[in-house]
C-alpha cells in the first residue's frame, strides 16, 4: 500500500517503539505492513491480549506484555484484552510436563475480577474492550467442533515442545488438551484480530492463530513474542508458584526489597522490560557499569525506586527507600544474605518463624532473644513472643548481628 512522505516517520516512529524488547515479529515484516495500512486507512488495529485468570494476583512478568498493549494504546490501536474464563477451565498445557489443574467457575470467576482490576494500573482501562471467551466458545455445537479440529493434524499438535516431550517419555496427554490452541486460535477468529501478542511460550498457540484464521478465509494476525521476564532466582520465568515474583499490588517495601535482591546481571533486563526509560538512557546506564562509574547498588536502588513509583507514587518510592537505607545500611547488613525456604503459613507467630528457619534452637531461646531485643523482622524489633509476622519472599528476618536470613517463599 502506497505511503505518503509525511507517514514513513510516523510508521518508523511506532515501530521503533512497538519492537522493543521484544523477541520475534512472524512475519518479520508483518508489524510494518500492519501499521502502515492503518495510517493509510484511518483504521486503528486491533491487538489481542489473552490471559487465563490461573491466579489471581499481577506481578511484574505479566506487566511485560501488559505496558506493550499500553504502548499500542497510547499510538491510538485497539486494544483486545481476551480473560480464557472458558479455555481457563482446561488449562493451558504450554510448557507443562502434565495436564494442568482445571479451574472451577467459581475461581475463574474471582481471578479473572481481579484481574481486570490490576490490569488498570499498566494500562488505560478506559481504552481496554475486555472480552470473555465463553461469549461465543460456549454457543459451538458439535459441529462447530468438528470443523475446527479438521483444520489442524495430530502430527501438528505433537510439534509442540511439550506434547512431544510428553509422547515420547510415554507420559497421558489428554484430548481436551489439544483443544486449547483451537479455542486460542478461534478467539482470533472471533475478533478479526491483526495482531496477537504473548510470550515466547505462547508461540505454537500464536501461530495457531494464523493458521485457523486463514482456513476461516480472514486475513491472517502477524504474532509479536515477549520475552519470559526472570525472577528473584535469576533463572526461573517470574512464576507465584515459584515463589520467585514481585507483585504489583505488593507493599513499597517489599517490592522495594524484592528488587533489591535480584542479580545484578538482571537490572538493566528490567529496566528495559518493566520501566519506561529511554533506549539512550539503558545505553548510558551499561557503559557506566562497564567502565565503574556507577556502582551497581546504586543502579539497583534507583531501578527500586522506580517501580515502586510506577505502582505506588513518587512519595512511596522515596518512603521505601528511607526504608531500605535505615534497615540495610545504616544497620550494616551484609549485601549478600543466605536464602531459608519457608513452606510454612503467610501469617505465623515470630517464635514458631525462628524455630523453624533454624535460627534459634527451640522456641524458648526464641523468646529469650526476642525479650533481650535481638530480634528483628524487615528491620522492625520484635517485643513481644506473641507477635505475628506476615511472610513473604524478601522478608528479612534477624537474630542478633549475625544469623540473617532472606525468606523465599
């Protein structure tokens, strides 16, 4: 489709923005071809976000692609915000090596709710069309069905990593399960959506996308894969059931001091995947750690700050890190703290938490520390042994100068 001079910068300008961060574009021209025919024809595109409500809680892994919907938002695209409270039910097999828990109706329900509630604090929840899939997934019949599996061979289906995976280690694969990139691929339809984004485990379901679109005689949606956002770890994707996240609905201090423990080799990743500063300012921030005129803690501590802004406000930012600084520094706290595993409760009493991360003996030595004032949990004293502690991952708990552990959860 033929441009006028005057819509080339606007169509680099976008695209430059859309393709940061961002890990493949298929086809690798589609994006371009995309925006183009939308400023020729005035006619926004409309891209499509699906989320199975599995949890009910945002952390920092799902904002990944969320601020990329934010970004074609704020270019004026429609945004397509798809909550699986159909396909939720099944499970999404993607990167599993058994089938997935099936959801009630019932914690679908609660999930998807809070959800579209955290959801407006990455993007414009005014500009967001939230559309749930058993709007039309549930009015198929049998037909339906057997025409949209007819558009897809078993042999296709066994490409996927993990059903492969799963086949030949002679492990069940049921045939509900098949039917998750169908119904994937069929919300497409349903929405006449151009483009389709989601991580880089959701690309065999992206694809499937195109492929039924196609058979369905609609012009096919281009994909654009995010990358997997690590967590705490460093290793493992940002996962609640790793106990490796940072929510967004979390406290400034502990999302303060969450993000004060992830690896250094991390920071400038999240401050590229979770932030809003600028390609020249990353640029400036690598060169300053390579030749060691920033200290990697200040980097961090800056990198912090600005999350907990972004969620709570500048004032929290500055507040959580007062926070840190009184709790770590001024009281000396060595930087690089051993790691207890809790599998414990949320909410447990200090005198059952110290016996059991191993820091005191029993639980009549944790009474005596805790009356001598040697005790303290994220910087705060304990005074008295009936005190009850929220747990979390970061929590810092301390007896004395120098058993100190971060809690993992």
């Amino acid at each position: 489709m033929a441009t006028t001079s005057e819509q080339q910068p606007e169509i680099n300008r976008q695209i430059d923005i859309l393709s940061r961060g961002i890990v493949e574009i298929i086809p690798a021209e589609g994006l371009r071809e995309k925006i183009t025919h939308s400023l020729c024809t005035g006619r926004p595109l409309k891209v499509k976000l699906g989320l199975d409500p599995t949890a009910p809680d945002v952390h920092l892994g799902h904002t990944v692609v969320l601020r990329k919907l934010r970004q074609f938002q704020d270019l004026g695209h429609e945004v397509q915000l798809v909550i699986g409270d159909f396909t939720g039910r099944i499970g999404d097999p993607s990167g599993r090596s058994d089938a997935r828990k099936q959801l009630t109706d019932a914690e679908v329900t609660a999930n998807a709710k809070t959800y579209v509630e955290q959801f407006g604090k990455v993007m414009d929840s005014s500009k967001i069309k939230v559309h749930f899939n058993s709007e039309w997934l549930n009015k198929l019949n049998f037909s339906d069905v057997v025409r949209l599996s007819s558009q897809i061979t078993v042999a296709r289906m066994l490409e996927r990593d993990d059903f492969e995976k799963r086949y030949k280690a002679n492990l069940p694969i049921s045939v509900h399960e098949f039917f998750y990139p169908l119904m994937q691929g069929y919300d497409s339809i349903t929405l006449d959506t151009d483009i389709e984004l989601g991580g880089t485990d959701q690309k065999f379901n992206l694809l499937m996308g195109r492929q039924l679109q196609e058979a369905y005689g609609q012009e096919k949606q281009i994909i654009m894969t995010s990358p997997l956002l690590e967590g705490l770890d460093g290793e493992r994707k940002m996962s609640k059931s790793l106990g490796n996240c940072i929510g967004i609905n979390e406290t400034p201090n502990s999302i303060y001091g969450k993000t004060m423990s992830i690896p250094d080799h991390l920071m400038l990743r999240y401050f590229m995947l979770v932030t809003d500063v600028t390609n020249e300012t990353l640029q400036e921030m690598e060169a300053g750690l390579k030749e060691n005129t920033l200290h990697p803690r200040d980097l961090k501590m800056r990198l912090s700050r600005t999350i907990v802004t972004m969620y709570h406000g500048e004032q929290a930012g500055q507040v959580a890190e007062q926070h840190f600084v009184t709790v770590f520094q001024e009281r000396a706290l060595p930087e690089d703290i051993n790691e207890a595993q809790w599998k414990g409760k949320a909410s447990v009493g200090v005198v059952k938490l110290l016996s059991e991360l191993g820091l005191t003996a029993s639980n009549s030595e944790a009474r005596r520390m805790i009356q001598s004032g040697a005790v303290r949990v994220n910087g705060e004293r304990m005074v008295t042994d009936e005190q009850v502690v929220n747990v979390e991952s970061g929590t810092i708990v301390q007896v004395g100068k120098r058993k100190i552990v971060r809690v993992r959860v």
